[in-house]
C-alpha cells in the first residue's frame, strides 16, 4: 500500500480549507485588497519600517479610498457598505503587508470615521465622512494621555465652556496619524461651568485649529511604518456644536474602540501567515546535515504548531466576524479574539524566527517586523492584561480592575 499522500490540491497556508465558508464576492475583496498591497506596499514596507516613516501617506490613503477601504463597513457618507467579514479579511491582508499599514486605515475607519459616524452630528458627518472615505481627509482619534493608558476614566484634558464655546487644554499621547491629521476625534472632561467635571464627551476637531499641535513621536522600535504623535491643546477654541451629543462617559470612545479591536483581531493573523509562509519557504530551501531543514521533526514540529495556530485563529476571526454581521458581538467576545490571536501570531513569527537561524533577525526577511509590530498591537487598543480581566468580569461577574 502506498501511503505518501499528493501534496494536489492542498494549500499549506490553508489546510484546513476555511476558504470554502468564504463566498465568492468575499475571496474577490480579498484579493483585490491583496492585489492592491502587493503593487504600493510590499516592494517598499520594509524600507519604510526601517527608515522609520510613510512617504506618500496621503496618496496610499487616496488609494484605499479608491478602493473603498476606508470606512469600508460603515453605510452611507460615501462608505462602501461592506460586511464585517469583508472588513475582517481586508485587515488580514493589510497586516500580512505591514500593522502599520493597518493601523493607518483602522484608525481612519474603526477609530476616526465609526467616531463621527455613530456620535457625531449630521454636520459633523456630512463635513467629514466623504472626505474620509476617499482618502482626502485623514483622521485621528485621542483618547490616551501620558498619565492615564488603561485607565482613561482620570483623564486631565478638559474642555471647558466659555460663552457659547467649548475651550480644550490638554495632552494626547501615541496617538496614531496625528502628525498627518486633518481631523482630530478627541475625548475630553467636560467643565459646563465651575471646576466640577459634567462627564467624558467627544469633540470633533479640525487639526488646523489655533492652539492644535501634533508632534511625531520618533525613536520607536515597533510600527515605524505609521505615523504616531502627541495631540498637544492649548486653548484650543470650538463652536458649541462641535461636541457629539449624545456619548456621554466612556461608552463613546469604547464602542469606537471595540470596532478597530475587531479589525486586530484579522489583521494579526495576516502577520503570523506572513511569518509562517516565509518560514516554510525558507525551510524547503534551506539545507544543513545533507538535507533540506523542512525534513527534520523539530522544524516540522514548528511549522505544524504555527499553522494549526493560524487556522485556530482565522477560524475564531471568522466566527467573530459572521455573529458581527448577524446578531453582533458583545466585548469579551472581541476580548477573547484580541488576546489569543495577537499572542498567537507573536508566537508564529518567533518559532518563524528560529527556522530563519541568523537570517531570521535580518530586515532581508519581513518576520522581525511582524514581531517589532506585533508588541505595539499587543498594547493598543487595551493591553492584553486588560481585555484578560475583561474576560474575567464575564466569566465571574466580578471586576478585577482596581
Ligand atoms: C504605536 C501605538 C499607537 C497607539 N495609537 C493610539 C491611538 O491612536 N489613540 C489612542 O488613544 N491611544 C493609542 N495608543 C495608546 C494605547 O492604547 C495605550 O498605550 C494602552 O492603552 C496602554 O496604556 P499605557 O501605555 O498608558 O500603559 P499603562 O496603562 O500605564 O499600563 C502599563 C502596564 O500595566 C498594566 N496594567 C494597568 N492596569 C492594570 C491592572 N488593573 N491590572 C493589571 N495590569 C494592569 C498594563 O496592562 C500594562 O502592561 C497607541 C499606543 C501605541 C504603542
């Protein structure tokens, strides 16, 4: 009997053939997003990553927009309409190239855009989704200050009423493509009258406003493929109009979080299939003792953990995605997605890594990127301790915050 199997018809990046729950419309925005990438992106990421920044960013973005990247799950505004899914899977090949290169259209889409979509006027939507969606305008959304990271609820900028205006002071930090801003979604205490907080509420900003500055933060080892700053206010001055009327508290800026953690949560599986894919290439080619290093168990032994990995967490994405389409999701559900699949994709390009040997830590090969970029996704949009004890909540009905 002869037991070797044909290696037809089976696809090492997929072997578990998820492909066949993908429709057809689906597998196309795929590989159109796919095709896009691999024409302004991949012959220059790396040389973006390692020269620490993004020329052209304004006309990437114009070409997103073009292919109705951005914003592409919202309705309307000039917005594709898209499903979760399909938003799900361009992320994955977003990551795949670069998370910073993700980041840029999450920020713009899950962050900035979903902001003002979903809280801000029918003034707020009609002066900046258009723009948005085509990559004309780009946004920024600031929530993180220097001292206040997990816990935004202390926060020290406030916006404070003065006649009919609102008055804003304070800081952002690491706030992504603030430097290239020409928007700002910012949360802020509010101050009606007197010094006593009236709550956290949003603002929509124009960046070309008095008072607004976006310094870069240089001198980062991990996303330096995306642009990240501080939003610095000082005094900056708004019409009365220019606040979201109704997200009062933390809700607002969680529900716009929970949008772009569930494009993390496709996106990191982008990056470890990366990882993954150059590593089973390079151990076919790659001979040591006599043989090709694909052959040994050990190295065997890894890449079967690193697909299995991939194929637990596409799966969860997938499933993640089709309940957003359908019944929507809750946020441990988000959270469970967001902490296993970014440290499972962590976990693939380190095993990746090792296969490479010393050719592993070279910028010749994308796996030490992934890995770079990899620890910025594992802290933004609520660190991995966060969204755990956010899982812990759900499963014990206590919160274990503070
Ligand atoms: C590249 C990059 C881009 C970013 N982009 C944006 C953006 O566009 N907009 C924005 O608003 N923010 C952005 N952030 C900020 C990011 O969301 C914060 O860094 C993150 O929320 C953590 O906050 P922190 O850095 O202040 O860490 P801290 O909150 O100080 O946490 C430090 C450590 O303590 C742990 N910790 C804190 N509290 C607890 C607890 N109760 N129990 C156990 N452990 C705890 C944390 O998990 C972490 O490990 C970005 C960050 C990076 C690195």
């Amino acid at each position: 009997m002869n037991h070797k199997k044909t290696p037809k018809n089976r696809n090492p990046l997929d072997l578990a053939d998820i492909d066949d729950c993908l429709s057809e419309e689906e597998k196309a925005v795929r590989s159109s997003v796919r095709g896009l990438l691999s024409q302004h992106v991949d012959p220059y990421v790396g040389e973006w990553f390692e020269n620490g920044e993004l020329p052209g960013v304004r006309d990437l973005a114009k070409k997103f927009g073009e292919m109705g990247l951005l914003g592409m799950h919202l309705e309307g505004y000039g917005c594709a309409g898209m499903s979760a899914v399909d938003y799900g899977l361009a992320c994955m090949e977003l990551e795949a190239s670069d998370s910073g290169i993700r980041s840029l259209v999450s920020v713009q889409g899950s962050l900035a855009m979903f902001g003002i979509w979903r809280w801000g006027t029918e003034e707020h939507k009609q002066q900046w989704l258009p723009q948005m969606a085509t990559g004309e305008a780009i946004g920024c959304f600031g929530l993180t200050e220097p001292d206040h990271g997990s816990d935004p609820s202390g926060m020290r900028t406030f916006a404070k009423k003065n006649g009919g205006d609102w008055v804003l002071n304070g800081r952002k930090m690491w706030i992504t493509n603030s430097p290239i801003a020409d928007v700002a979604v910012v949360w802020a205490q509010t101050q009606e009258s007197g010094n006593d907080s009236n709550g956290i509420r949003g603002f929509c900003v124009p960046t070309d406003t008095p008072g607004f500055a976006a310094p870069e933060i240089t001198r980062k080892g991990s996303l330096r493929a995306s642009s990240t700053g501080e939003i610095v206010l000082d005094d900056v001055r708004l019409p009365e109009n220019a606040v979201f009327p109704e997200a009062h508290g933390l809700k607002g800026p969680l529900s716009c979080l929970n949008e772009a953690r569930y494009g993390i949560l496709w996106g990191t599986m982008g990056a470890a299939r990366s990882a993954y894919q150059t590593a089973l290439e390079y151990a076919g080619q790659r001979e040591q003792f006599g043989r090709p290093i694909s052959g040994f168990q050990l190295i065997q032994a890894k890449l079967a953990n690193m697909v299995v990995e991939i194929t637990l967490g596409t799966l969860l994405a997938l499933h993640l995605g089709r309940r957003k389409d359908t019944v929507g999701l809750r946020p441990e559900q988000v959270s469970i997605g967001k902490v296993n699949n970014v440290a499972k994709a962590l976990q693939v390009c380190r095993d990746a890594r090792t296969i490479l040997g010393g050719n592993g830590i070279s910028y010749e090969f994308p796996i030490m990127r992934h890995m770079a970029n990899l620890e910025s996704v594992l802290t933004y949009e609520g660190t991995t301790e966060m969204h755990t004890l956010m899982i812990g909540e759900a499963v014990t009905g206590q919160a274990a915050f503070r």
